[in-house]
C-alpha cells in the first residue's frame, strides 16, 4: 500500500544536514510532511573526519523531521559525496546467448558487468555504474534491449569510483545515529531528481551543485550521465575572502555573504551601490561602514573564477548543454551567480528550484536550491518503493520498464 510508504531522504553536506520526509500522492507527487536541518560537524570536503560528531548532527536533523511529521524513521536514502569521487565512461560488449538470440536480464547484466570489468587502484571502488545506451548489432541508441533479438549487445556505462574507506566511514556515521542506509545515490544525481525534468535530460543540460567546500558537476545528454567531476572548492571561499579582505571573523563574514552579498556588479543600481552596511571588524565592538558596490568587487572575481574552472570541465568533456546549466546547493543561493554563470557557460542558466509536477504538502518550507540534494534522495527512495510494491497483471513492456528502472537504480 502506498500509504505504507515513507520516504526519506537525508543529504549529509560539510556545514548542514538536510532531512526531508515524504509520502507518495494520488497525484503521482510526493507529498512532503516532515523536513529537519542542522548544523554539520565532523566532516571536511564531503570526507567524515569525526564519526560521533557527524552522528550527533543527523540526529539532530532527523529528530526535527520526526517532530514535524509525526513519524519516526529507521532508514533512509543517502548522499555520497567528496572530491575523491571520479567518473568515466566505459563500455562492455558480450555474444547474446541462446537459439533464438534474445536478449535477456543476464545478458545486460553481463554487458554492464564486461563494462565494469576496470583495474581499480588498491582501496578503491567502484560506487555507482549508470547505464547511458545499448547497442544492438550495431545499433545504438537503445534504453531497454530486453526481449530484442541480437547476436551482439555493447553496453555504454558511466562508471564513479571512489575510496572504499570514505563509503565505509559515512554508513558507519548513519548508523550510529541510529538510522540503516537504504542506498547511497551520488550527490549530483539526487539534486537532478529534484529539478530535472526527462526533456532537460534528453537535450543536454548540467547541474552544478555548489557545497560549502566542494562542487560536484554532472552533465546528462540523451536521457542518462555523460560526465561527473568534483572539485575542491564552494560557497566557503566567498566567506574567507570576505573574511581576509574586511578583517572580520568567518561568521560575521558569512552574515555579510547571506544578507547583502552580490557578485554582479551589473545587478546593482545606482542608489544601491552607494548604501552602506554596518559591519563589525574582527576583535572590536564598534562598527565601521562598507559599501554594496565594494563588497561586490571582492566577491566578484571569485564567481568568475570558481564558474570558470566550471566551465572549462565542459568544454574538455566536449559536452552539449543546450538544456541550460541548473545551479543547486546552499551556495548556489548567491545574488549574481546565475548571471555570472550564464556569462561564463555562455548557456541558458537558473537556479535550480524544485520541479513542482515533483513534489506538494510542505513543498513551499524548501523551495531552495539548498534543498535539492534531499529532495531528490527522498524521490528516489520513494520511487524505488512504489517499483517494489507494484502488483501483477501489468503488461510485459511495462514489466521491463520498471525492471529496468530498478536495474538502474541498483547501480546509482
């Protein structure tokens, strides 16, 4: 039953954990009735440092979405993250077996399986393998080969690998706060659950998920993962830059970044660059004043770099994104940086809202970029239930649509 359901998503992120909880809709959406959030400690750059710390946290986090919802939690779906992460395409080919030379399950299985066949540095795995194509005969472009007739079936993969010890270490954390992990998505693939649509796949788009210390792009092109890269940077550096360059402390000046940053000087107008702002030099108590414009020009340099190093990704992955570049995360919730990034991508850019044929109930508490990652993790456990659950009498094409789509999310 549907009503059985619980989805749960829980996005573990360097300065905030994100619970959110949901249940499926008549309408086809998740409804949202519980969110939690707090402040993360016992993590640097997506890596657990400290497991009791990062433990406490989510307890934290998920004890809010309890309250909220009524309802207690004993598993959910996780993000993994970390600049350790890598990505790259492979492809496997294997003989179709049989008389009739039908393709089956185990055929595909063995096809993704020829294609996962890598030599994995020692300490090393591999954590998600997505299945972009098939090929049939020559053939290409197929999504579901299962029940077509072939001698030859390549399959096309993306394939993430990553230290065995940093997967180790995040479940360990889970599960000392008392929550089993269901399964670990990759970070940029939940937040493209969340503000993706299938045509936004199809064409090409990337999502850029901006993070305290670290940016993870993904970019899709016909329906699946063309490309993954993580990079050792985020939204901090805008707070330590203000922090060396006004001489405040890290939290004042990431008070400053929140309530009055800006990094296109183009945005503002004339009164705007003259209002000065109040802030409160490190070590003292009395105030001194700082223009808009100013603090626009130190924090604009930095969006142009950190896009840049962006972009440039893109360009060496020969990557198409007509279907625009979506900007998730906490960091991503900077005045400016969709205008600076679409200056830079020279592509369609926007903040990346949750899609609203996606979710209802408390949708509107966590409209934010900042809440994509859970969201989609919270989609994707919810998803993968209703595929579980499903009954019998459905026809066969049906039937190899859902296992196929369990076949893929087995691998995420």
């Amino acid at each position: 039953m549907t009503s059985d359901i619980q989805a749960i998503g829980l996005d573990i992120g360097t300065s905030r954990v994100r619970c959110v909880i949901g249940e499926p809709a008549p309408d086809g959406r998740m409804n949202i009735v519980g969110v939690g959030e707090a402040e993360s400690k016992g993590l640097r750059r997506g890596v657990v440092t400290s497991t009791e710390a990062v433990a406490e946290s989510i307890r934290k986090a998920v004890g809010e979405a309890e309250r909220q919802s009524g309802l207690e939690i004993e598993s959910a779906v996780v993000n993994l993250s970390g600049e350790h992460l890598r990505g790259e395409n492979k492809n496997g080919v294997v003989a179709v077996a049989g008389a009739e030379k039908e393709i089956t399950d185990e055929d595909i299985e063995r096809a993704i399986d020829s294609a996962s066949a890598l030599t994995l540095t020692p300490g090393w795995e591999i954590v998600s393998r997505l299945p972009q194509e098939f090929i049939v005969d020559g053939q290409d472009g197929i999504t579901e080969p299962v029940g077509m007739n072939g001698s030859r079936l390549e399959a096309l993969v993306h394939i993430v690998t990553s230290p065995s010890a940093a997967r180790q270490n995040l479940v360990k954390a889970v599960t000392r706060a008392g929550i089993d992990v269901d399964q670990l998505i990759l970070e940029p693939l939940a937040a493209a659950e969340s503000v993706l649509t299938d045509e936004d796949k199809e064409y090409g788009c990337a999502v850029v998920n901006i993070g305290s210390e670290i940016t993870s792009l993904m970019i899709f092109g016909r329906g699946a993962v063309q490309h993954t890269a993580v990079f050792p940077f985020g939204g901090m550096l805008f707070t330590k830059d203000l922090a060396t360059g006004l001489r405040v402390s890290i939290p004042e000046a990431n008070k400053i970044k929140h309530n009055w940053g800006c990094v296109a000087t183009f945005l503002l107008d004339h009164e705007e660059r003259e209002e000065v702002i109040e802030i409160v030099p490190f070590g003292r108590a009395e105030t001194r004043g700082l223009s808009k414009e100013i603090l626009c020009d130190i924090m604009q340099p930095r969006a142009v770099e950190l896009m840049q190093h962006v972009a440039r990704e893109t360009v060496a992955a020969k990557a198409q994104i007509s279907g625009g570049v979506f900007l998730t995360g906490g960091g991503a919730m900077v005045r400016g940086l969709p205008e600076i990034a679409e200056q830079v991508f020279d592509a369609p850019t926007r903040v990346g809202f949750l899609e609203a044929s996606y979710v209802g109930g408390l949708a509107d508490e966590i409209q934010g970029p900042h809440w994509a990652v859970a969201s989609g993790l919270a989609l994707i456990s919810m998803r993968n239930q209703l595929r579980d659950g499903s009954g019998n009498g459905k026809s066969s094409a049906k039937r190899v649509a859902e296992w196929l789509g369990n076949f893929r999310d087995k691998f995420r």
